[in-house]
C-alpha cells in the first residue's frame, strides 16, 4: 500500500479540488480522506505543495515501433511518458509495417502489455495507409482496437471517407484525422506566409487544413460518427468546428502544446527543432487556439511526440524531417502558457490532459475517484524548471534551455511508482 499525504486533489471527473490523502492499494484508489501515518504502508509520499491529478493521458504519440527503434521505441517512449506525468497513451499506426491487420496488432500487444505505463495501439483505417481499402475494422475492435487513425496522411477520397465513418459509428470507436490536402502544401514544416518568403520555402498554407477540416466535419454530421481533428493549427478550423458542434456533429479537436506556446517565428530560432506538420502559424492564429481552448472548442491536448534522431534533423530545413518531441514538457507548457497566464484554471487544463481524452477512447481512466485504476500524477505548479535533458531516445524539442513551471515529482501507474524526480 501507497499512503500519499497533503495532496492537493484535482480531479475534474469528481469537481474535487481540495486537500486530502489517497491510499494506493492493488493497483486501486482505495479511499480519499485524513490518514494516519502507520506501519501499513510500504511507502508514504508527501505530497504537501503539489498537485494530485489523475494521470495524464495523450491520445496522439509515435514511439516509432515497429520499423523505426533507432528514433524511439516501446521503453524509452514510455519512460519520457512517465517523466512527463503520463499514465496512458494512444500510439499512431503509421509504423513499418504499418498497423493494419489482426495479426500485426497482436505481435505489439505483446510488447506494450510489458510496459510499466498502459500503451494503447491505434489501428489504420486503411490498408498500408493508401486511403483506397478500409481495414476489418470489426475484426480489429474484436481484437482490442480502440479507435482508427491514417495520421500523417490525409484521407483524400471522401467515399472511402464516409464508409469508415459509417462503421466507425456502428462500432462506437472513434476516428482520428490529420488534416492538409496536398494540393495546398508547396513545402511542409513551415506556414505559408512571411517567414517561408524569408526561407525561400513555399510553405504550408492554413488552407491545407481548414478545407480538410469543414469536409469531415460535414460528413461526420452526416454519419453520426465520433470524429477526432488531430493537431489543430489554424484559427479558421476552430471557427469551423465549433460551428459544426453547435450543428450536432460529434467532432472532438485536440491542440498541441507546441501550437499554443509558439508562432511561426520560432522557426527563424530553433530551425528544424521548430518544423512540424502542421506547422506554427501566426501569432493570431496562436490566439485563436486559445479561445477555442478557453471556450472548450478544443477539449484535448495532445503532444504528436514525434522523435527524430540528431542527425535527421541536423540539414537543410527542407530536407528534415517534421515533428518533435513533447512529452516530457507538455504538463509544464500548459501550466506555463495556459494557466499562469490565466486562460484556463488548473481543472480545465487537467480535464484537457486526462478526463476528455479518456472519454473520446472511452477508457475507463482520467479520474482519481475511489475504485477508479491507481493512475495519479503529482506535480509542483509553482516550481521553475530548465528543460536541459530527455529520457526519451530523441531530443529534437524547441523547448531546449525554456524554463517553465510546473515540475512531476512522481508518477504512479497501477499502483506502482513508475517515475519519481
């Protein structure tokens, strides 16, 4: 048994915010209260000054395996997961090979039920990721499957399109989309706009998303589905979406925390650490994602943690890769940019990490409630950190020397300590 004691309890599932104690007992939340300190406890945590929250929950990270360990595998993705207060994750199946079938799913699980954190797989929706044949998606829930993604490329046939999400609304699972049609996309990394000109780059336009993202929210109100827009980066999407909630569609939108914390300036100061699809916009549209943040248009953030190793990343802005890492400072940026800054209180923001991710996968997680899975984070909101070092295999962040507030002291999952500063 775990004894933690003094926490400030933040739980959005239950609206608690207040001092109390937690008892960890057989990977459950046993009871919330006063305790005394006893002899029954293998260890006990003071937590006097930090915040206790369910453990956090990313529903769009890459940990590169199968195909590409030598950028991230299944250890050290869940290892930066812990360090950054994560207990949960939802990996992308865009992997060699790709996840597509019963048998390629089940040779992963394998791995990921080893791990000290729970790592759920995605699955495509379409065979190799080439938008023209739907995978069993049935067979594949049969299997585990929690929900269906294409992410790193968009679905550009829409007939293929409106079947996915036919069966994605019989099946109750949901569908994740990433959003920029090529045809508006001269060179990806970098917002069309003053800084490609600066580059000589022709740049990504907001365009790319937004027609993408009006397309899907159409017909997700037309098929009832539960529809996932990955990675937001335009102002005009949370205009969008949010007109196609208040039609009734069941359209979910998550934001990076690279997205609300940076424009397309930092591409001119961090150089390929700042090159990701979508790409940073304009300081408005910055704002803008706020707002939607603020008003709940937006109710999830996700990291896109997207390794690349040093050398990948160490050429030409148009030869690299896109994508960074995000885990491990996701926590800190949305204290240090959201709730410091007093955009969101600090349950909004956690609702955002744990309670509305968990509802779109519909994982029985992200609550701190007695009974509930003994996943908890305790952080410092108020203590400045250096962002010097990673456990994850890469290191490819912008966020390199910032200082930000809000430090993980602990992360338990199961149970079980998995990390502890």
């Amino acid at each position: 048994m775990i004894l933690i004691k003094n926490g400030r309890v933040v739980d959005p599932y239950t609206k608690r915010n207040e001092i109390l104690d937690i008892i960890v007992e057989d990977e459950k939340i046993k009871s919330l209260g006063k305790f005394s300190e006893d002899d029954n406890y293998d260890e006990i945590i003071d937590a006097g000054g930090m915040i206790a929250a369910p453990g956090l929950i990313d529903v769009h990270v890459h940990f590169r395996t199968p195909g590409f360990s030598h950028k991230e595998d299944f250890a050290t993705g869940a290892a930066s997961a812990a360090r950054g207060g994560f207990t949960t994750v939802v990996c992308m199946a865009n992997t060699r090979p790709v996840i597509d079938s019963e048998d390629i799913y089940k040779e992963v699980q394998k791995q990921i039920e080893k791990l000290p954190i729970n790592v759920v797989q995605a699955a495509a929706i379409t065979k190799g990721l080439k938008g023209k044949e739907i995978v069993d998606m049935k067979a594949l829930k049969g299997e585990g499957v929690l929900g269906f993604t294409d992410d790193g490329l968009p679905l550009m046939d829409e007939k293929v399109l409106f079947e996915a999400m036919k069966m994605a609304k019989e099946l109750n699972v949901p569908l994740s989309f990433h959003e920029e049609n090529p045809a508006f996309v001269n060179s990806p990394g970098v917002n069309q706009g003053k800084i490609s000109e600066q580059l000589g780059l022709g740049g990504a336009s907001s365009l790319a998303e937004e027609v993408m993202v009006a397309r899907d929210c159409m017909i997700a109100l037309k098929t009832g589905a539960k529809v996932n827009i990955q990675h937001i980066s335009s102002g005009v999407t949370v205009d969008i979406i949010r007109m196609s909630k208040a039609q009734g569609a069941d359209v979910w939108a998550e934001v990076t925390p690279h997205h609300f914390s940076l424009n397309e300036e930092a591409v001119l100061k961090y150089g390929t650490n700042a090159k990701m699809n979508p790409p940073l916009r304009t300081e408005e549209d910055r704002m803008k994602l706020i707002e939607g943040l603020k008003d709940n248009t937006i109710e999830l953030i996700a990291t896109d943690h997207a390794p690349h190793t040093e050398e990948e990343k160490n050429v030409s802005f148009g030869k690299a890769p896109s994508g960074i890492i995000g885990l491990e400072t996701s926590l800190a940026l949305g204290v240090t940019n959201l709730v410091k800054t007093g955009y969101l209180t600090m349950m909004e923001l956690i609702a955002k990490m744990t309670l509305n991710p968990a509802k779109l996968y519909n994982m029985p997680y992200g609550t701190l409630k007695e009974g509930a899975r003994a996943d908890i984070v305790l952080f410092n909101e108020d203590e400045l950190w250096k962002v010097e070092d990673f456990s994850s295999k890469s290191k490819n962040s912008p966020f390199i020397g910032h200082e930000l507030y809000g430090k993980v002291k602990y992360t338990i999952c199961r149970g079980k300590v998995v990390y502890r500063d």
